[in-house]
C-alpha cells in the first residue's frame, strides 16, 4: 500500500511539473474510484488500475510555413519510429501542414513520447498542447499504430493554396471564457462536427444566451460551401461567432476561412461579424474543466475506442448505477431504477439521440453499419442490432439516418449527384467572385496610374464584370430556360440560386407541355427582391449546370395572371 502511494505521487508531482509544458491531463479512474467506493467492499476492486493501465494522448499542431518535402518525411519517420519504440498504438496524420494524432500506450510512456516529439527538429512542438487521458481501460487501447500521409490535417478540401493561412484562426479561449461567452446574447455558436455527432451530444446554451447552429454535414469538405449560403450569412450577421469540435484541430481552418473572408469578400465584410472564437482544446478540455458538464448535454462523439463519453462526473453516475444493479439484490430499495432496460445507459436524462430503427432514445453508435444511402455511422439500439443480427427482424434500406430522413434522400446516386451539384455551383460561385476581386484590382491600378495605363483588355474586362442589370420597373419575375430535365428539381434549382447568385426563390412555376403534362426544361420563378432578380440575371445568364447552359432573363407577369400564384411557393 505504500509503494502504491508513493508511485501515485510521483504520478502527482510530474503532472505539477509538466503543467508548464501544456499537458492537459485527467484520471478516469479518479472519478470511477469516487462511486466505486461507494458499493459493496468485496466487488470494489473490480475497476482497480491493473485493468485501467491505458492513456489516451490527443493533439494537433499546424506548421507554418509548411514543411518541404525533405522536413515531412523526417517527421513522418521521426513519429513512426519513437512511436514504435514507446510501443504507441492509434492513428496519426502526417501532413507538410503538421501532425493530428489520437495514441494509446502506457502512462509513463506516452509523456516520454511527448517530450521527445517537444525537442523534435526546429522546435515545432514546443508549444503544443497535449491533451491526457489516464486510467483508462485495457480494452480501450488501439491494436496497432498507424501513420497516414495526407494533404490536410483535417480534410476541408482546403490543400495547398487553397488553404487560409493558419495565422488568421480566430481567438483562441480557454474553457472558462468559452463557457461565460456562451451566455452573451447576439451570439452564434457552430459546431464545427459532423452531424452524426451533434445528434448525440452538443452545447445547450443558457436561455438568452447564445444560439446554437448544426451545419448538418456529412462530412467536413461541406463547410466552405455551408459557409458561403446566403442563409449562413444572415444567421451570421451582426453576431459575435464561437466554434468548438472534439478536439479543437477542426476549429482552425474553419475559423480562419471564416475571418480570411471577412477581410476579403465584400459580402461577408457587410455582415459586421463582431468577432470569431473558438474553444481552446474543443469539447475533450472542456470536460476536464467542467466534469459535471457545464452547459454541455448528452455525449462527446469521439473517433478512438471510447466511441461517445458523457461528462466524467455523469460517466461516474452511470457506472455507479450499473455496478449496484449488478451487485445489490433485485429486491433491494438501493437498486437504481432502470428507465429503458434496452439502452447501455441506466437512465434516459441526458439521451440526445433516437434509434434510426425504432426511435427509442439511444446515443450509442455499434457495430459496423452506415446509413445505406449517405454512408455515416447508423444510431441504432442493442435490442434493434441483436434482431438484426439474428436474422428476427432485418435493417433494411427504409433504415436511414436522421439527415438523409429530413432531406428526403433515397438513394447513393441521388446524394452523389447533390454533392456534385453544390461542387459546382460552389466553384462557379468562387469563380465569379474572382473576377471581380480582378476587377477591383484592375480600377485601382488604373487610378493610381490617372488610366494611362489602362488597356482595351482590362477596360473590356472591367465593362464586363462590373454591368449591372437595368431593371427600372423592379421587376422580380424570372423566366429560365435550357433547364436539364432530368436533374432539375426545386432542391437544386434553390441551391444554384443560392450559391451562385447568392439571393433568393419564393416560388417556382414549371412550365408543362400541355399534352403531355412533363416538364421540358423551362419555369417562371419569384425572387426574394429586385437585387435578387438582377443578381440572378447578372450571375446565372449564361451558367452551366448539369451540362447545360442556362438562359436567365427578367419577365414581368401578365397583369391578367395571378402572381406569384400560391400553389407555386417553395
């Protein structure tokens, strides 16, 4: 006993040492052993640090400028190598930008590998901060290590040039700040997550405070075409914006497309965004600040053998419960009440999340199945897995997850064929935007020199970008023409109006052959404003989408006609 005592100061000494060095570290044990000590004596040794004997080490570090190709495949042996020799297990991503990893291994030697990643090169890591979890179980640990060469840390499809510069992220706050903004108003907070996980678990601000938005991705390339909708924006404008995600590397890049484009895209500059944070260390550092969970509710989604993990103080409750129901007789007042005997949870509180399959609360992602249409982890219960497994009753391709449910996607083909529509429509949008960055440049130039320099090309050049649509009757009416039949559908049609032209459709009239009744390729649409209408004209006369160039122009309506007619909204 005191051998055990000494090696857990000793344990407690480093960890006052190392504080300096930003190792963020928390016992699961120290939690467990808090209710364990509260159940029966000749079963407490059940959860003893034997079979907790696992550390969980999660960091991110970008570097800036970019490693070249000699300094990548030093740090890439450089990892692997002391990784195998700490005998390390998990997954790292090894980019010119950096390092992202989630390691495994023993207490003493996960700190030895942090230290010696610190002295690695120029220094690179110095600063880093590395986030600890200790005592964790056995069976927690990763098989094997794994290092992977990839082009992103995190993959916004943001390489290389494409990339905003890291040094424009936004202003980093410690959890304590993080949580006293989340009760200011005119506050938006993003997560930053997929959807998948923030169906299960996510901030709840304080009423008043701030407002909570899911961008509802799949996955992370979907963020810089959700940032540049018109409908993002105005949830955006005048507002102070957080972010948080699970470990806080996913905030980077987002945050710093978010403040790149404040200083460069006139639009987003006209929001008036009065600031843009993002959660230090994500949700993992927030829970070692606030164990009872602060204003977060429901579980973490996490990509490492925990799979999902409440608040520690809220994981020791549920522990604590299930430990007395297995060891206190069923007839026993202490027996802790069992709200849904189908769930690994003992009670209902704080489930977020329903099975896909029955719609019973659960917040508990096993096994290997994905939504058959999207592809992302299925949310389905123990009772609803084990009927399918046994062949009682199948999961069948009706099973899908909440987003493809909402959008009413049906099948692979038709999410393949979205994603690649709002590609398009994101790139031409980025394209046109381009142009009149040019423009903007070519007039500067142009007045510094008093346009003597000026040239028939540039002047044709900035003519072209800068005519804007001649609309004195305030028209709002659009006729389209040139449509493709097969693809065009409301959905798609508001998405290139969206994301091109950024404005707005209030109705849509699709024009039928009258004997037939089918769609050929023309419709009346009802924009939001004039600016809209002439935004449309300017921006998608001329545009191809679907293989097809569209014809845009402005139409008054026939004051015989009832417009827009009321059938027609969208």
């Amino acid at each position: 006993e005191k051998k055990k005592h000494k090696k857990q100061k000793i344990k407690d000494d480093e960890n006052k040492k190392i504080q300096d060095e930003k190792i963020v570290s928390s016992s699961a044990l120290q939690f467990a052993k808090q209710a364990l000590s509260q159940t029966p004596k000749d079963n407490s040794n059940n959860d003893d640090e034997s079979e907790n004997n696992i550390t969980l080490l999660l960091f991110y570090q970008y570097v800036d400028p970019p490693w070249d190709n000699a300094t990548f495949n030093l740090a890439l042996s450089h990892v692997q190598q002391t990784g195998n020799e700490y005998n390390l297990t998990g997954r790292m991503r090894v980019a010119k930008e950096g390092l992202n990893c989630t390691l495994t291994g023993s207490y003493d030697n996960i700190r030895s590998w942090c230290t010696s990643l610190r002295q690695f090169h120029k220094g690179e890591f110095k600063d880093t901060e590395f986030k600890l979890t200790d005592h964790l179980p056995t069976k927690q640990k990763f098989p094997h290590l794994k290092a992977f060469e990839v082009d992103e840390l995190v993959n916004y499809g943001l390489a290389g040039h494409n990339a905003p510069s890291i040094q424009m992220t936004g202003v980093h706050l410690e959890p304590n700040d993080y949580h006293a903004k989340m009760a200011e108003k005119d506050t938006v907070i993003i997560d930053v997550r997929n959807h998948y996980e923030s169906v299960i678990g996510h901030f709840t601000p304080p009423p008043n405070g701030a407002q909570l938005i899911d961008p509802k991705m799949r996955k992370s390339t979907e963020f810089p075409l959700w940032l540049d909708k018109p409908e993002t924006k105005k949830l955006l404008q005048n507002k102070q914006v957080l972010m948080y995600c699970t470990g806080g590397v996913r905030c980077e890049r987002a945050s710093a497309l978010l403040r790149t484009k404040m200083e460069t895209e006139a639009d987003v500059k006209d929001l008036n965004i009065k600031g843009v944070y993002q959660l230090q260390g994500g949700v993992d550092k927030y829970f070692k600040n606030f164990p009872e969970g602060g204003y977060w509710k429901g579980k973490n989604y996490t990509f490492d053998k925990r799979f999902a993990h409440a608040p520690p103080l809220l994981e020791v409750e549920e522990r604590y419960n299930k430990k007395m129901s297995e060891t206190t007789p069923p007839d026993s007042k202490d027996v802790p009440e069992k709200k849904n005997d189908d769930n690994d949870n003992n009670s209902n509180h704080n489930i977020m999340g329903k099975c896909e399959a029955c719609s019973k609360p659960w917040d508990m992602y096993r096994g290997k199945r994905r939504c058959p249409t999207c592809g992302v982890p299925s949310l389905i219960c123990k009772s609803c897995f084990e009927k399918d497994k046994s062949g009682v009753c199948k999961l069948g391709k009706h099973i899908k997850c909440t987003l493809c449910r909402e959008e009413n996607i049906t099948s692979k083909k038709q999410v393949k064929e979205r994603d690649m529509l709002e590609m398009q429509l994101y790139k031409e949008r980025r394209k046109n935007m381009k142009k009149q960055e040019d423009v903007v440049v070519i007039q500067h130039a142009a007045h510094d020199d008093g346009n003597s320099s000026s040239t028939p090309e540039s002047s044709s050049l900035t003519t072209a970008a800068t005519t804007t649509v001649s609309n004195p009757q305030n028209i709002t009416r659009l006729f389209l023409k040139n449509l493709n039949i097969k693809q065009t559908t409301q959905s798609t049609l508001m998405d290139t109006f969206s994301t091109i032209a950024s404005c707005t459709i209030t109705h849509i009239q699709w024009l039928t052959d009258y004997k037939s009744g089918k769609f050929y390729g023309s419709a009346f649409v009802e924009c939001g404003s004039v600016e809209d209408a002439c935004r449309a004209v300017q921006y998608l006369n001329g545009t191809s989408v679907f293989g097809r160039k569209m014809m845009v122009k402005l139409s008054k309506a026939d004051g015989k006609d009832i417009w827009p007619p009321p059938n027609c909204a969208v």
